[in-house]
C-alpha cells in the first residue's frame, strides 16, 4: 500500500489538539481520559496503546501495583465504550518489577479486559534482540500484545500483513492436488510470534523517549484491524507512533501524551510524515544478520589475537628463526 495513500483527499492537512469526526490526526497534549470523554460512542475501530509499566520512568508515577490497575481499568473501560462494535484493543506490556520479582502485566490485566466483556484473540509475542542486561536474571527480550474485540464481528484483513513463505516453491505431493503449489503466493500469516527490532539508540526511529515502540509494530495492527477511513487511537501516545501508522495507511489517527516534550515531539513526528520527510524503519526490511552481513565485530578480540599466536607457533618448525 502506498506511504501517503489518503482518504481524506482535497482537505488541507493539519494535526488538531481537539478530537472531532472530521479531523485527520489528533494530538492532545494532557491527560487520556479529558480526550475520551469527547469521543462518541462506538467511534474508534482500533485502540493500540502502549502504556506505561509502573517501573518508575520519568514520565510515570511508580504506583502500588492494585492502584496502578485500578488506573488502567478506568482508560480501558472508556477506550472500550468509544469503541465500534467491529473494533479492536490492542494493549502492549511487559512486565510489572518488584524488588527483582516480575509480574506479567498481561496476565493481571487480562481480568479487566474480559470482565468489560471483550475476547481475546490472540496474546502475540513480540520479540526483540537488544534491551538491558540483567545479572540476577536471564535478560527480557520480550513484551507481549493482548488483543481483544468488543464482538465476534469483528474486521481481520490478513492479505495485506502476510509475510514471505519460508517454501514457496513447495508442492502438494499426492492427492487430488498433487504438483499444485501448497502455499499461499501472497504469503503466510505471520503467527502470534512476531520478531521486530526495538528502538535502541542506533535504531532510525529514535528520540528521546526511554520506552518508544516501532512503527512498523503499529502498522501491522493497522493494516489488519481496520479499513480505509477508520479511526485508531492511542490513549498514551508517546512520540506519536500510532497516528504516524495510521495516518500512512489512510486511517484517522488520535491520541493524548501527558508528558508535554514527548506531545511535541508527537506533532513534530506527525508532520514529518504528512510531508513525507519522516524516516522509518519499512515493515518489509528483513532483521539484521551479521552473519550474513559478514560482521567483523562477530569475531572476538581475544579469539583473533589466539588465531594470530597459532599461525606463528605453527611457523616455528620451519627453523630455529622461523621461516626465515
């Protein structure tokens, strides 16, 4: 699909502070729950978020985990009345730290979702390769999507986020179909295990935000879980990456940022890619492999001098001198 492909063509293009059906992307600069309360009934097609984890980032206040889901039942139970009857949530999280004990956010979360009547339809892993290390414990490389709809009508497009065959010359090899190509020429489905790398300091997305997600994670939602023209919205919008997402797939896009520098980023990033200019990773970039890059830095410094010290003893025999 096109990067600019648009539905609102003819409209001059402009990122609003305040949510109306007609804008384009709404950006609120305060707290989630003021933005919701303007939000009609059943508007929204797709709420994806990715919310703070209570573990003490600037821009969080640390809470006791019971008042902290208390908080988050709040913006969920309104995210869900402003949501379609064919619409989706998509909440992403890691894990709740206490005194180096974990809780899975999504799993205590989980209640809330289900007890305001939504279904789950998948609890997606997204894995990643970079993060902190930990000493106590085996570093987190991964946070997980838990994906809910308000009924079971609900919109699933899967053609647009297939990904390449891992056989795509294999046949069917008996049977009724035998010689016929067995998969899909427009690819797989891509599964509830999704390897996309995380925005770290050398990632083209970066800003100054500790917890920012990649575009290309949203876009997947998007493309998805709603159609041309559909509202998405962010209820802790960070640096904007949902709106970017959907307003480059021709959706409507809307979300709060409490947190003043990052809504201004928000809007910076927002109209950078209005004008095209914003660089992001593209969703079809395969992940790095230094192996097949041929890396130097694969090989470790103390394994290259060894290799040099070999090749010099092996010389030696060769004379008293060497080889000389």
């Amino acid at each position: 699909m096109a990067r600019n492909d648009q539905t609102l063509i003819g409209k001059p293009r402009r990122i609003s502070s305040k949510f109306a059906l007609s804008e384009e992307a709404v950006v609120y600069s305060g707290d989630c729950m003021d933005l919701l309360s303007k939000i009609p009934d059943g508007t929204l097609q797709l709420v994806v978020t990715s919310p703070p984890y209570n573990i003490g980032k600037e821009y969080e206040k640390r809470l006791h985990l019971d008042s902290y889901l208390a908080q988050q039942e709040r913006v969920i139970a309104e995210c869900v009345r402003a949501l379609s009857p064919k619409g989706s949530i998509c909440w992403q999280v890691g894990n709740y730290v206490e005194r180096g004990a974990i809780v899975p956010l999504d799993t205590v979360l989980f209640p809330l979702f289900s007890g305001l009547g939504l279904k789950m339809r998948n609890r997606i892993i997204w894995h990643f390769e970079h993060g902190l290390h930990c000493n106590r414990r085996f570093s987190g490389r991964y946070e997980t999507i838990i994906w809910f709809t308000k009924t079971d009508d609900y919109v699933f497009n899967l053609d647009p986020v297939r990904v390449p065959q891992k056989y795509p010359g294999k046949k069917y090899f008996k049977g009724p179909k035998a010689g016929q190509y067995s998969c899909n020429p427009l690819g797989k489905n891509p599964g509830d295990l999704w390897v996309i790398p995380n925005v770290k300091n050398n990632h083209v997305e970066k800003t100054g935000h500790p917890c920012q997600f990649p575009v290309e994670l949203v876009e997947r939602f998007v493309l998805s879980l709603t159609n041309q023209g559909d509202w998405v919205f962010d209820p802790f919008l960070g640096t904007g990456t949902s709106v970017i997402a959907a307003i480059r797939h021709g959706r409507r896009g809307g979300g709060a940022e409490i947190f003043p520098e990052y809504a201004r980023l928000a809007r910076e990033r927002v109209r950078q890619e209005m004008e095209g200019t914003l660089q992001t990773r593209p969703m079809d970039r395969p992940v790095y492999d230094p192996a097949a890059a041929g890396n130097s830095l694969r090989l470790a410094p103390w394994e290259r001098d060894a290799g040099q010290m070999t090749l010099l003893e092996e010389e030696l025999p060769y004379g008293k001198g060497g080889n000389k």
